[in-house]
C-alpha cells in the first residue's frame, strides 16, 4: 500500500467511526517517566536524566473484537525537544509486535505481555534506531532483542485495565536499539492514574524531533495514515 492509499483508507475510516481511525478503544493515564542515562542512543528527547511526570495512553487496535487479542498500543508524551505546537513535547507510539519480527504488528490479549515496537525504525543522523517496552515481567534476550517471555495478568480489555491501575501501577522498561548493537535500557515508565476522558490526541508524525524522525516504507504508511485521520476525524 502507498502512503497516498493510506490516508485515504484512513481518511475513510476515521470518518465513519467519527474519530480515530486505529487505537480509538484505549485509556489515557498518568505515568511517571524516570531516565536513567543520557544522552539515550538517538533519543535526543531523554537526553537529561531525572524523573518527569507525562502522559501516556494503552490502547486496542480496534482491528478485532472486544474479547479476541489485538495489536495493543503504547503512547507516551516524551518531555522537550518536540515543535511548538505540542507544546514542546515529543510523541512516541509502541505497538505490540511479533517476537522476532519487531517491524510486524503482534495481536495480544494480555496488556502486561509484550514486546512493544515503535514497528519503524527511526533514524538518528545516519544510524537506524528502534523503541521497546517490555512489561516489567519481561525483558530483551540477548540473543534476540525481542523475545517475548510471556506472562501476563492485565486482560486486553479497557475496563480490566482501570481495574488493574486500581491495584498498582504497570510498569515498563524504554530500550533504544541502534541498528546492530545490543538494546541499551534507557528509562522506566510506571504507569499509575487514569485521567477524565479526554481527547489527547498522540501523533508520532507531527511531534517527533529533527534529530529523531520516522525512517522506511512503514514510516511512510504511518505518516499517511496519520493524516488521513486527522482529516477524516469529526471534531
């Protein structure tokens, strides 16, 4: 699929369901981010270590049916470096990928299961780099960075996760993993608080960094679909 059928699907999509095309089912939360070095391979946005409070959001795909497994998102409002407009922040998207396959979306049932894969690779200068989450009960292999490890207990489905947060916060660990080297662990994301339903809108494509951008063909399907649903959304 081209990038121009891409936004028209999405376009399309997005105007029937009158909102978001992909990952409409999701919960936005409060999380508290804590860098752990920096600066972080190619994530000029966590360059300064500390802790920061952020805004992140688990989602479905919407692909499947409320019950059956589904891609699974993973947003987050990365502090400073990003345009204007967003002010000043950066959007990183996670979804959950296939083990092994970190470029090819993975359905689950479980939101503590990962892996989580920014699925495109970014580029940093002339250095391929790509995102991971893992649950904190998981962790990159060293043989294979992306190895899923299994076991979960948040069930894929929105009303199982308030309840969840309810008992305790998720908790996942941010890897960078420049083309060819090992994943270096950057930062922990512990997501805690759901906050009022409102619209946060996540765009990886608007509010990424210069030195951080989206890179391949998946990039380019990304960024249409992107715009596609910014145009076909009714606000």
């Amino acid at each position: 699929m081209s990038e121009s059928a891409a936004s028209v699907v999405a376009r399309l999509v997005a105007a029937l369901r009158r909102g978001r095309a992909l990952h409409r089912d999701g919960l936005t939360v409060a999380a508290t981010l804590v860098v752990e070095r920096g600066p972080a391979p190619g994530l000029p946005a966590l360059a300064d270590t500390g802790s920061y409070e952020v805004v992140a959001r688990l989602s479905r795909g919407g692909s499947l049916p409320g019950p059956l497994p589904d891609v699974l998102g993973l947003a987050l409002r990365l502090p400073g470096g990003g345009p204007p407009h967003a002010g000043g922040h950066v959007d990183l998207l996670l979804s959950t990928c296939v083990p092994g396959l970190p470029w090819l979306p993975g359905p689950r049932g479980d939101f503590s299961a990962g892996p989580y894969s920014s699925l495109a690779s970014y580029r940093h200068g002339s250095m391929p780099v790509r995102i991971f989450a893992y649950p904190e009960r998981d962790g990159p292999d060293p043989d294979d960075p992306v190895r899923d490890k299994g076991a979960g207990g948040v069930p894929a489905r929105i009303g199982a996760l308030r309840r969840a947060l309810e008992r305790g916060p998720l908790v996942f660990r941010l890897l960078a993993a420049p083309a060819g080297r090992r994943p270096v662990r950057v930062a922990t994301l512990r997501v805690h608080t759901p906050l009022p339903d409102e619209d946060v809108t996540f765009d990886p494509v608007l509010n990424s960094h210069p030195a951080l951008r989206p890179a391949g063909w998946l990039a380019r399907l990304r960024r249409g679909a992107y715009r596609g649903s910014r145009a076909g959304r009714v606000r």
